[in-house]
C-alpha cells in the first residue's frame, strides 16, 4: 500500500493501480481468520481498516485511468458492507457520474446524506459536499483522495536499531527442533516493527 501511495504521489496511477490490485489478490478471506488469540482479536480491526483503504485506493485508481462503470458494482456492495465508511460513498457517486449517470450520482449523494443525518446526526463530509456541488455544475469532479498521511512518532531512543533484539529474534526463527517457532513483536505505532 505504501509503495502504490508513492506512485500515486508521483502521477503513476497506472503503477498505483498494478500494485493495489496485486495486493488485494493477495487477500484470501477475512483476517486472520480462525485465530482466536487476544493479539489476533486486538489486531484484526487495524487490518480490516487496512484492507479497506487499500480497496478505496485501488478502486480511487481505476476511475482515474479506466472506464467508471466497470467498478459501480463492487462500489455499491461495498457501500452496502460498510455503509458508515463514506469515501466508499464518495468513490460510488464519482463512478456514477463518471458513467455519465448524473441523476443516479446525485441520488446516491442525497441517500448518503440522509442516512449520516438519520444514522449520526451529521453532514457529509466536506469532499463529498464539494463532489456534489462539482456534479451540479457540471464540471468535472477532482478523484484525488482526501486523506491526510499519518505523521511518525516523535523519536525515541528506541526508534532505531535494536541489534540485540533482531539478533534474538533471528535466533529463536531459525533454531532447529521441530516446531514452527512464533515470535510477537510489539511496540509504539509507526515505528516499523
């Protein structure tokens, strides 16, 4: 995912596109599926977010650079999945529009409006409010993502190195003796454990 979020910093939404779709082939089922463990249930919602973004990202991608209407399917079961998640709901207006669906985009919109107002007591987002006001114009709407990328943690004297315990860890990895070994590594978020 990161490397597809730098080839699309740098106008290669092709590449970008090749790489998420190579990511989500990579996918097989839900995550961590069948481990019960504390880590695994802890874990598993930070990997569904994941897959999730990955999945607005490549979909993000083929509208850029592919016709809109062979992605409004996927869309519309995924705003199903996860009607809460609204840039699923942005991608799904976008892509109607784009396949010269202005009406069915701008119900879409206003059923997207209706269920935050009934369901959260709030208004779209302000990308969203802006892909409507772009569809009524009849201008065409900007498809770049509206995330802000998340900052490292402040450094740390722990941040870097750790010879001593990648040492350990290769150890216990590549010991003789029959089991498979298993390891957690844990930490601050963002360090690149």
């Amino acid at each position: 995912h990161l490397q597809a979020a730098e080839q699309q910093a740098r106008g290669q939404t092709r590449r970008a596109l090749e790489l998420l779709t190579t990511a989500r082939a990579a996918w097989s089922g839900p995550p961590l599926s069948g481990v019960t463990e504390h880590f695994a249930v802890m874990a598993r919602p930070a990997i569904d977010e994941l897959w999730l973004t990955v999945v607005e990202d490549g979909l993000a991608a083929a509208l850029e650079v592919g016709p809109a209407d062979v992605v409004v399917r996927e869309l519309r079961s995924l705003v199903r999945d996860h009607p809460m998640r609204e840039p699923l709901h942005r991608l799904l207006v976008l892509a109607l529009h784009k396949s010269d669906r202005r009406a069915d985009a701008l119900a879409a919109y206003r059923q997207t409006r209706e269920l935050l107002r009934d369901e959260l007591g709030i208004d779209p987002s302000p990308a969203l409010q802006r892909l409507q006001r772009q569809i009524l114009a009849g201008g065409e709407p900007d498809n770049r993502p509206t995330r802000v990328p998340a900052e490292l943690p402040r450094r740390s004297p722990l941040f870097v190195g750790r010879q001593t315990e990648l040492a350990q860890l290769a150890s216990l990895l590549t010991s003789p003796g029959g089991r498979s070994p298993v390891a957690v590594v844990t930490g601050m978020a963002g360090v690149g454990k």
